[in-house]
C-alpha cells in the first residue's frame, strides 16, 4: 500500500500513520493496528490469512490528536 502525504490544517504536525486491519471473515478477531513513522509512504503487512477479506483503515496522529480512521482499501492476500 502506498500513500500520498495529506495537506491542510496540522498536516505539518503528523508525528505517526497507523493502519488499522480487520480480517472481515473472522470478525471475532480483534483488529491489527501498526504504527509508522510519519516519513513512511509505503507499508508491507505479513501474516494476513490466505484468501480472508482484510479491510484496511488508515489514521493519522498530530498536534489535534488521532484523526478519523478512513477505509483505504480492500485485501484478500493469496
């Protein structure tokens, strides 16, 4: 997964990226969260199960605190 670093008010200010991972075939699962370094413009997530729908959530931390987790996207890992 690749990003594009956001602009706009605290933009300047992000100290952290975090993805959130939901594996929605198993939803008693409690979902991942991996932080990454606000320089980070590419993650690489292991150990999401073979053929599971994983919704992928991503929020950002700044000087106003944890911003709104937005879906990024959709894995189904082979």
């Amino acid at each position: 997964m690749t990003s594009t670093p956001p602009t706009g008010p605290h933009a300047d200010t992000i100290v952290r990226y975090a993805l959130w991972i939901y594996d929605e075939d198993t939803p008693t699962v409690h979902s991942r969260i991996i932080g990454y370094a606000p320089s980070t413009r590419t993650a690489h997530v292991e150990g999401l199960t073979p053929g599971h729908r994983h919704r992928v959530f991503m929020a950002t931390w700044n000087a106003a605190g944890e911003g709104k987790p937005w879906i990024a996207d959709t894995a189904i890992p082979q």
